[in-house]
C-alpha cells in the first residue's frame, strides 16, 4: 500500500472514531466533501496545511495518520531474513577460511 493509501486509511479510521460523517469533517476543514473522500481513498494527498487542521481537529499526531502496523510487519520480517542471510554467509566464510588452512597444511 502506498502512503496516500495509508493516510486516507487512517484518516477514515480517526474520523469515524470522532463521530463525524464526511460532510461535518468537510466543513469543520473547509474543504469540500469531494476532497475528504478522495483523500480517504487514497487518490487525492492532503497538503501541509491541511494535514495540521486535521490534527488539531482529530487531536491526533500527524505520525498517527502515517502509521501502519504491516510496513513495521514488513520490516520485521525483512531483518529477519537479513540476520538468516548474513548468518549463513559467516558460516559459509568460516568453513572455507578453515578448509583453506586445513589445505595449506598438508
């Protein structure tokens, strides 16, 4: 999911939560209901000034809006995979370290 998506997600999520509809959102804002609903679809992205009239009105953090548990999921998963990676590359380089001096010594 790319970031708008993210935000407008987030964005639907924290406005139902405050009890407001599309329409009350929009005009608290002073945008058009046109603009929250394409933000919260991901299609439209929502400028500086916006974006801190909506947090001072959701009284959320604009890193809240951003936040999304499966890019943390993601990235958990791919440093996992790096550790396994560089854990058997260090294996690997420690056995042909070792048959090397083995080798020379015969």
């Amino acid at each position: 999911m790319n970031i708008k998506g993210i935000f407008g997600e987030n964005l639907r999520t924290v406005r139902k939560k405050k009890g407001l509809t599309q329409e009350q959102f929009a005009e608290v804002l002073g945008t058009s209901l046109n603009h929250i609903a394409n933000m919260e679809r991901g299609e439209k992205f929502v400028s500086a000034e916006l974006l801190e009239t909506i947090c001072e009105t959701l009284k959320v953090s604009p890193s809240a809006l951003f936040y999304s548990p499966e890019l943390v999921s993601i990235d958990n998963s791919v440093l996992s995979k790096i550790d396994k990676i560089i854990d058997e590359q260090c294996k690997m380089t420690r056995k042909l370290i070792h048959d090397s001096i083995e080798f020379k010594k015969k």
